[in-house]
C-alpha cells in the first residue's frame, strides 16, 4: 500500500468557496468510477450534500472565532491512498481508507472516502473537512505530515496483512513507477523494437520496410532523415536519433544483403547482487502463514507489535538482516563501552575518597606517630594515642598497597575528582541515549528473529497437523 502527500485545498482564484469544495468532491465522487456511488462513505456528513455541509461549517467557524482568509484558506484536505493490484477487494480498500482518515484526524473532522475502480490499482480519494466538528479549530498540516501519514497506513496496513512500499522515498512517485519498478519504454525504445519485428520479416526494400511500420500503427514523414510518430505520442521521432544501427543508410545496407542487423541491446547499470529484503521477508512470512497456525501465532505476537518493528526499519533504512545485526552489535558494544568508562570513573572516584582520608589523617596523625617512635613504641603511650597511631598505620599500609612512592596532595586529588565527575555527567547522557538505542535495536532484532523463525514453526506445525 502507498500513500501520496497531503494536498491542501484552496479556493483559487475566481471559485467560491462553495464553488472550490464542490469542484473536488465531484471528482472523487464520479459514479464511472466509485461503482455508481457503491464504493463511497462518510464520516459526520452526508456524501450526497458534503460540500454544503463544509460550506455550512466554515460559515459557524468564521462566526465563532471571527477569523477570515483570503484566497490563501485551505477549505479542506485532499489524501490519495493506492493498492497493489489484485491484493484487495474495493470494500476492503474503502474500510482501510475510512480507518486512516479516522485515525489521523482522530475523529474531529467530517470526512469522505471514495474508493475508484476505474484503473488497475484500486486506490482510495479521501476528503476531510479542514474545519472540526465542533467549529472551532481547524485542521493544521504540520511539519513532516507526509511521514506521519505514511507511518499511520503502513501501521494499519500490516495490522490487515497486506503490503507496504519496502523503500519509500521522500518526493513523490508516479503510479507506473510505484507499480513496477521497470519504467515505461521510451518512444525511441518502441521504434527500434517496431524496425526489428519489421526486419525480421525480411522485406524486399525500403518502401516494403516502410510500409510494414505503417501497418504496425506508425506514421511516416519521408526524406533524408524520416520521422515517425504513433498514436499518443506529442511529437514524431526522428529516424537519425535512434542510434548507429538505425540510420538511414544502415538499414539501405542490411535490406540489400551488405550487412547484418544488431538489435540494439538496452544498457543495464551493473550492480550487486540483489539481497535480500527485510520487508519482502516479513511480509511474505505474513502472507504465507494465513492458516490456523498464523492466527495463533498472530495473537500471541500483537500486530501492533509488528507495525512499529517493520516502521523502525524502514526509518533507519535496516532493510537487510545483516545491516540490522551489524548496528545492534555496534549499539550493544558502545553501550557496554560507555558501561564500562563510567565504572571505571567510578572506581577511581572511591579511590580517591578513600585516599583523601587516609592523606589528611596521616597528616594529622604524623607528630603522634613520630612521638610514639621515639617512646621506643611504649605501650603506655600506645595506649595513651591508640587511636591516632591506628589511623596513621592504616594510611601507611594503603599507601604501600598503592604502591606511592610520593603521596599526591589533597588540592590535586581534588582536581581529579572534580574531572572525573564532569567526565562522568557527560557520559551519563551518551549512556542513556546508548542504552535505549540498543534496547530498541534488541527488541526490533528479537521481533524479527521470532517472526521469521515463528513463522518457520507454525508451517512445520501446520504441515504435522493436515498430516494426522
């Protein structure tokens, strides 16, 4: 399923305001392509009289809050919403389209949904009311709308198991471009396919070659350089534009024996091997398993669930199970690296507490200890300074522990702490903002790996059970 962009709809220049709804809502509403209305519904108004009703609410909005544009207003929004061919029903598509309007108008404004049938793809005209139900506000197109209402359909598109466009780009995309990648063939390109059939047949000379391309459909301007022209094309081509192989006095040649036709060959751009897709995996994982086993499954696992997992990876462009694997590695290991800085930071941070004790108290404990070495290290004046000599041992012993042959002082230990504690303030932002990218990454590679390996199970499953 593919959405286009939001398209606001103003009144222009010489149309009324009545005269501006009605005009699109005409359109939508054609019964040559709606099934004769069959195919169209409606949400707090009534589809036959829409463009009154959004006249009729635009009049109570200006009289409530007293704002009024100019030619500028936007009296209603216009959303296209198209479908694989074949994929589903129009009843469905219109359901579908009616469930998108109300979700991401949130059900404050009036809306239309007209489902047209007249092409190959099935696609939905939505048209909702710029004004609300209540008269009061009006409908804003927000910055990054186009995302949000693609993120919306792609969400209730898989909650109903059916496609989504696997790389969406962020202009605009013709119908035939989204339909099949494979762009139409040039004009040149169907000439020269019309003059090798032609050829093919092996005509005697120039004019039986022309007149096989004239019953092939094409008109001819004879001279020196001929042009033809098709029907629906705008302008003729010239016979001289298609290449070596097509001039003139090469094809004079090839009719009288003196050289071979070489059917020009379409030029391909190499590239890598086509890899595999996350989203075609999924998905085919979805439509494969549409049996007592999915439903099971699909209970269990939330398809909500799934909607915000295929979402994640198609903002982050992780479209390939390796790609995806790779950055939730690198995420894990830049959490795990900033774990481990901030431990370190903290381990040294005690250190320092501690050492700064024992530095101060064997500063202040050093005459009592110098006293008790000249005492000859009495027991009497041990038990006199018991305190002060076991607090000056203590710091000794760490500082030996340490292995300081010069005892740092307290201003620099200080200045330390303090870098250590900025250095761990500033990493605590980077490790909360690292712990929840892994954490999503986890999650988003957990969902994938159970539904891919799931999927796999339930069809095993399925299989073991249509055998007994």
């Amino acid at each position: 399923m593919a959405t286009t962009r939001i398209m606001p709809l103003h009144t222009g220049k010489g149309r009324t305001v009545g005269k501006a709804i009605s005009d699109i809502i005409d359109y939508v509403e054609n019964p040559e392509k709606t099934d004769h209305g069959r195919l169209i519904t409606s949400y707090q108004c009534d589809s036959r009289i829409a463009d009154a009703e959004f006249l009729f609410t635009k009049k109570r909005y200006i009289q409530k809050t007293g704002r009024v544009r100019g030619e500028d207003d936007v009296i209603a929004y216009h959303l296209r919403q198209s479908f694989v061919p074949g994929e589903i029903t129009p009843e469905e598509a219109n359901r579908l389209g009616q469930e998108l309007a109300r979700r991401f108008t949130k059900g404050n404004n009036a809306f239309i949904v007209c489902t047209h049938i007249d092409k190959a793809h099935i696609h939905n005209h939505i048209i909702w009311n710029a004004v609300n139900l209540d008269c009061d506000r009006k409908f804003r197109n927000f910055w990054g709308s186009t995302r949000a209402v693609r993120r919306l359909n792609d969400t209730i598109c898989i909650e109903n198991g059916y496609s989504i466009v696997e790389n969406p780009k962020p202009r605009g995309k013709s119908y035939d471009k989204w339909l099949g990648d494979q762009a139409k063939p040039s004009h040149r390109e169907l000439l020269r396919v019309a003059i090798d059939n032609a050829l093919s047949q092996k005509p005697a000379d120039w004019d039986a070659l022309l007149k096989l391309l004239q019953e092939a459909g094409y008109e001819i301007k004879p001279g020196q350089n001929p042009s033809f022209r098709c029907e629906g094309w705008g302008r003729p081509v010239r016979l001289d534009t298609l290449g070596e192989n097509y001039s003139k006095d090469v094809l004079l040649s090839v009719l009288k024996g003196e050289k071979r036709h070489t059917p020009r060959k379409k030029k391909q751009a190499s590239r890598e091997p086509e890899k595999v897709n996350l989203l075609v995996d999924i998905q085919k994982k979805l439509l494969e398993g549409k049996g007592a086993g999915y439903a099971r499954w699909a209970r269990s696992f939330n398809l909500k669930q799934l909607a915000q997992t295929m979402n994640f990876l198609t903002d982050h462009n992780l479209l390939e199970y390796a790609a995806l694997a790779e950055k939730t590695a690198d995420a894990t290991a830049h959490y795990n690296a900033l774990s481990d800085q901030i431990k370190a930071a903290e381990k040294r941070m005690a250190e320092i507490a501690v050492l700064k004790t024992h530095i101060i108290n064997y500063s202040k404990t050093r005459d009592v200890y110098v006293a008790y070495r000249k005492a000859g290290y009495s027991k009497k004046f041990l038990a006199e300074h018991e305190a002060d000599i076991l607090l000056h041992k203590a710091a000794k012993k760490a500082f030996d522990e340490l292995g300081l042959k010069k005892i740092p002082t307290v201003k620099s230990l200080q200045a330390e702490y303090a870098k250590l504690l900025e250095e761990k303030k500033k990493a605590y932002g980077e490790y909360r903002q690292a712990r929840d990218e892994m954490r999503e990454l986890l999650a988003v590679k957990a969902n994938v790996d159970r539904l891919l390996g799931t999927g796999e199970q339930e069809a095993e499953k399925e299989k073991e059970h249509d055998g007994r």
